[in-house]
C-alpha cells in the first residue's frame, strides 16, 4: 500500500496554519499587554512633567511586568522556530518526553480555551527514536485536537510514553465526557491512518478506558518500505 500523501500533504498544511494562528495571537495577547504598560509609563511621564511626583515602587512594578512580557515573548518565538524546523529533515532523532511536553506547549492556548489542561509525565530514562519529526507532531496533534474535541471542560489530559527494545507507546489518557451514541469509530480516521501507515505504526483509541495509544517502531524502516503494522 503506498502512503497517502495527498491526505498527509493537505493536512499537514493544515496543522502547521492551525498552530502558528495559535502562536501568533499568543504573540498579539503579548504586544498587547506590553502597548498597555507602555501606555502607563507614557501616562507617569506626562504626572512627572506636571510636577507629580514619581512613585519609583510602582515604576518598578510596571518595568517588571514589561520585562515578563518581554521573556513570554522570546519562550513563544523559540517554540515557533523549533516547530519551524521540524520539517527540516524526513527523519531525525526525537525524545519522546521532550516533543510530547512541546506538543502541549504547542496546545496549550488551545486548550485553555476549552477549559481543558495537560500533564506529561517524562519517562524515568530519555526514549528516543528515529521517526519523521514533523509528521508525528502532527499525529500527537490530531490526537490531542481529537480529545480536546470531546473531553468536557474542567478535565486533565495525561500523556505518557513507554518503551521496549523495539517499540515505543504515546498514550493520552483523560478523555472523558463522550456522548452516548458516539462511535470509535470516528478515530482514527483516513487523516490518521494516512499518517500511522508513514510512521510505521497504529493508533487505537481505547473508549472504555478513555485513551488513545500509538504504538510506533523505535526506527522507522526507509520511506518506500514503510508499511502500516499488521500488513
């Protein structure tokens, strides 16, 4: 079976706008914060001139909350350019705890907006694998966008990795709050297959237990020989 590409091209141009409209208005929320501060120091310049006196505490107040802003702003750009590069190579080596962390990172506002948080817990010892970075960033996001979709306000998703010899598990656990007629099948879907049968390996959404895994090789195999697990 050859790989989708149509469908994981599409998507993936869809999961990079989708994250960096995330990042750029986490970007506004920040100038705006700063344009407001900016506008007190302007509006204790102009009580200097008139002969107020200074009041150096809050002053300091308003230059510390300038330089937090400041700080959010360059953490935001650095996670903007790491997941910029992500599609720099076909295939490179990734720490599961650290994309895993990114990912949510990456969510985060997104989240928030539906009330929802996240917990990664870092494997005792680094996992790491040779995948296609970019690619499986986009299936951690499909299953993320996929649980957040369904998972009622006011819950935590957790997310954990494992590892053997050969074969490595995400899992998002949390996912609660499913409607009554809803259907596992819905995920995964074509998107998600598309993408697995790239990274050699399965995605199963577990409805009892409210979780998702992807069970991926250690080492993707070469891209022509890529095949989806169980064929």
């Amino acid at each position: 079976m050859n790989p989708q590409w149509d469908i994981i091209g599409s998507e993936g141009f869809k999961f990079m706008g989708k994250i960096n409209a995330s990042i750029s208005h986490e970007i506004k929320n920040v100038l705006a914060i700063i344009n407001e501060n900016a506008g007190l120091l302007e509006d204790f310049t102009s009580m200097a001139e008139k002969g107020v006196p200074l009041d150096s505490e809050r002053l300091k107040k308003l230059a510390d909350k300038i330089q937090s802003q400041i700080q959010r702003a360059d953490r935001i750009v650095k996670n903007m350019n790491t997941f910029a590069h992500s599609v720099d190579e076909t295939k490179g080596n990734v720490e599961l705890g650290e994309l895993l962390s990114f990912m949510t990172v990456l969510s985060q506002r997104l989240a928030a907006m539906k009330e929802l948080t996240f917990s990664v817990v870092s494997p005792p010892d680094p996992i790491i694998i040779t995948t296609h970075p970019f690619l499986l960033e986009n299936m951690i996001w499909f299953c993320l966008d996929f649980a957040m979709e369904i998972t009622g306000p006011g819950k935590n998703l957790h997310l954990t990795a494992d590892a053997d010899d050969q074969w490595v598990s995400i899992t998002i656990s949390g996912i609660e709050g499913l409607r009554d007629n809803f259907s596992s099948e819905i995920f995964p879907g074509k998107r998600e297959n598309a993408l697995m049968q790239v990274l050699g390996g399965r995605a199963v959404f577990d409805q009892s237990g409210g979780k998702i895994i992807l069970s991926l090789p250690r080492k993707t195999g070469a891209q022509e020989d890529l095949k989806p697990v169980g064929e």
